[in-house]
C-alpha cells in the first residue's frame, strides 16, 4: 500500500492496488537476483528508492506510453499463444495423478507459473517436461525457449490482472527448450528450431525444423483408415494405378445404369403428364396455385401399377392441378440431370479415400559443429497433391507441424539411432538455400 501511495503522490493517478502488487513482486524477485550475483550492488539495487524507480518506469511504459509485453498480448488475445517467445518460470507447483501407463499408480506431477517479468501466467507441462522437472533440469529461475504454444482459456480476451486463474499454456516437450541465462524475456525475433537429437517420442507436435534430405523413398498409397477394420496395406504406384483403373471402370459402369435408370423415369414421367394432360383436357393451372397435396398425390401416381384406376377418382380441377405439377416437376428433373446423377453415383460408387505418402530420411542441418546424434524418417503425407513444391533429396527444408509417430521404435539419442516423425494437414515446407 506505501508503494501505491507513493505512486499516486508522483502522479501515477491509474495505478491500481492490483497493478502495484503484481509488478512489486515481479520487481523484488528480479533484484534479488542480481544482487544474488553481483553482492556489490545490494546498496543501490535492494532499498525503496530504486524499486519505486523500477514502478516509475514500468507505469511510464506501460500507461502512459501503451507498450504492453507480451503475456498481456496474450492474455488479452490481441496476439497469438504460438508465437516465438522466452518466458522464465518463477514457480513450480507439484498435484498427484494417475501414471499414464499405470492408472492405479499415483505419481508427482509438476505445473509452471511463468512470467515475462512483467505478468504471470499458469502453465501445464507435459511427460516430457515432467520428467525434465523431476530431473532438475526445470527450476525456478530456468528460462524456457517456446513457439507454437496453445493457450487454454476460458473465456475470450480479458484484463490481464484478472485472468490469471482462467488460462493456461499448454506446454510440451518439443515445443520447448531450455534458454541460455542471458536471453531477453517475452516475443523472440526468430523461432525456435529443434534438433532431430532434441526431440521426445512423447514431446507432442514438432513446431519447426532445419532439415537436409538425403533420401526419398518411392511414393505410395492407402486407404483411409476406419476404426474396427484392419489397417489398410500400402501399395505401390503400380497397384494403385491398377486400383484406380478398376475403379474407373466400375463408375463408368453404374454411371451407365445410372444414366439409364434417370432416362426411364423421365419417360415414365412424361408418359404420366401426358396421360393427366387428356384426362383434363390439357387444362393447366398457375404453378404458383397448386395446392399443398399435389406433390403427394402425385407420387401415388408415379408408384402406381394403375393410374387409370386413379385417375378416374379425380375430378377435371384437380387432375388439371395434378397436370401442371407433373410438367413442372419434369422441368426441375431435366434442368438438374447432371446434380442428380452426381448424386446418385457418390452412393452407388463412394469416392475413393486414398491418401499418398512418401518417406523422407533426413538429417539436421545445425548441429553447432557436432556430430549429429540422430537420424530420422519423415512420411510426408499427401505429397502427389504438392504438385511442383515436392521434397527432393539433397536439398534443405524449414517443415513446420510434424508429429513423432512409431514412439515404440525411438532410441537414446546415438550416432546410429533413428526417430519416426510424420507430417499434418497444418505441415508446410520452406526450401532454404
């Protein structure tokens, strides 16, 4: 309270309790570090006169002259979670739950409050970042690199100061990375890029990396996988040109049918309208005044083995309405022949759900002049449909959205290990020089 009085006294009338609070802490954490590492400045740094310069400055940025750091970006939904940005934790909270390979198991699992230096905000990590923790590798203090981060948030935008308790980055192993000491807080100037030697079959989505590609295997195909049937097999470009083929020929067969079955009924149609046409002596009513039954009735007719049995049931007015409507509903079949038929043939032949992939083995392109650990294999999905943009050995790529897959298959990182990774519908590919 003595510092928002102090503040209120120099001028800073929109500071608020809650405000001062927030960057009280914020700032006496900060200090206490530095004179942690260099004692010779606990004089100047750790005493009231300079923590009130240090709100003086932080109300001059953000108030007056509306400079908002990144987390209040965030929170207020003015900039997106996945940007790149470095934030620090300043505390780690630990809740039991169920292991995730053993549900009768209680196990210790660690959560993050992080901050900019400016707000905090809560974070949940993942198995890998867990594992991370309880290693010591995370601690208070440690500064953790992200990009492609999710926010889970309540509710849509809100004050910052007020939202701490409704959202939550959602953190994951492969997203993350441990910062060097020095690296500024809040939004980075460049990504942030892995290496294949970094990452953790259960580190979650892979937001960029720098790769070469040394080899491309043979493009193939499979069907769309259905839960409770057997996985598909893959096939080669040969037997899918032989699928495809076999296809072809089955569609144009039914379309065939198809075709001719439409035709029938068109005739059956007419022959009907006809019929109604003599028996009202090719009396015709407005379109626009047919009543509401016709459309009923005049189906009864259609399905009818005997419409002179029916017609005979009719009065003049209403065969004459009956007349009308069956030219008019043959209009409408005949203008929409072509939708109909389409139509008719997704069912009878379903489109087929083939999906190409090709797999590419890859290597780093940065290994800071070592040797690099691993090796990977990347199935890139849908590569027929990239046209001209296809991967091609020996060149470098910035893919982006990949997911670990065969978790089961990866090793320690080692000069002979290999990982399995695949690419997702949000996947694209920057060649780079």
């Amino acid at each position: 309270m003595e510092a928002h009085a102090e503040l209120i006294h120099r001028g800073c009338e929109l500071a608020t309790p809650a405000w001062v609070d927030n960057h009280w802490s914020l700032i006496l954490w900060k200090l206490a570090g530095l004179v942690r590492a260099y004692p010779q400045e606990l004089q100047t740094r750790w005493c009231w006169s300079h923590v009130v310069e240090q709100l003086l400055y932080r109300y001059e940025r953000e108030i007056n002259r509306g400079q908002r750091p990144a987390l209040k970006k965030i929170l207020e939904q003015d900039c997106g979670s996945t940007r790149a940005m470095v934030l620090t934790v300043c505390e780690i909270n630990y809740s039991t739950r169920p292991k995730a390979d053993d549900p009768d198991t209680m196990e210790e699992h660690p959560d993050f409050v992080l901050t900019d230096g400016w707000y905090k905000i809560r974070a949940s990590a993942d198995d890998c970042l867990g594992r991370a923790t309880k290693l010591a590798k995370i601690r208070v203090g440690t500064k953790i690199a992200m990009s492609g981060i999710r926010l889970d948030a309540a509710k849509e935008g809100q004050e910052v100061l007020k939202a701490f308790e409704d959202t939550q980055l959602k953190l994951t192993g492969n997203s993350t990375c441990i910062a060097r000491w020095y690296t500024k807080l809040g939004f980075a100037p460049t990504p942030f890029v892995p290496t294949i030697a970094s990452l953790s079959p259960d580190g979650g989505k892979v937001p960029m990396l720098h790769i070469t590609v040394t080899k491309m295997f043979p493009i193939g195909y499979i069907d769309a996988f259905e839960e409770g049937k057997d996985r598909p097999i893959p096939r080669c470009q040969k037997e899918e040109d032989a699928a495809m083929d076999e296809w072809m020929k089955m569609w144009e067969r039914e379309q065939a049918n198809e075709c001719k079955e439409f035709e029938d009924r068109l005739h059956h149609l007419e022959a009907l309208a006809e019929r109604l046409d003599t028996a009202c002596g090719y009396k015709r009513v407005s379109r626009d005044l047919l009543p509401h039954w016709v459309d009923d009735v005049l189906d009864e007719f259609e399905d009818a083995p005997d419409v002179k049995s029916l017609i005979k049931l009719r009065n003049r007015e209403e065969l004459s309405c009956l007349a009308t409507a069956a030219h008019a509903k043959l209009d409408r079949e005949r203008q929409n022949a072509q939708k109909t038929i389409e139509v008719a043939m997704e069912s009878r032949v379903p489109p087929r759900q083939v999906r190409s992939f090709q797999v590419a083995c890859i290597e780093d392109v940065r290994t800071w002049r070592r040797t690099p650990m691993r090796t990977g294999q990347l199935t890139v999905w849908d590569i027929a449909g990239m046209g001209d943009d296809k991967v091609q050995p020996g060149r470098n790529y910035l893919v982006t959205n990949v997911m670990p897959t065969q978790k089961g298959s990866w090793r320690k990182p080692d000069v002979e290990s290999e990982i399995f990774l695949q690419t997702t519908r949000g996947s694209s590919w920057m060649p780079v020089p």
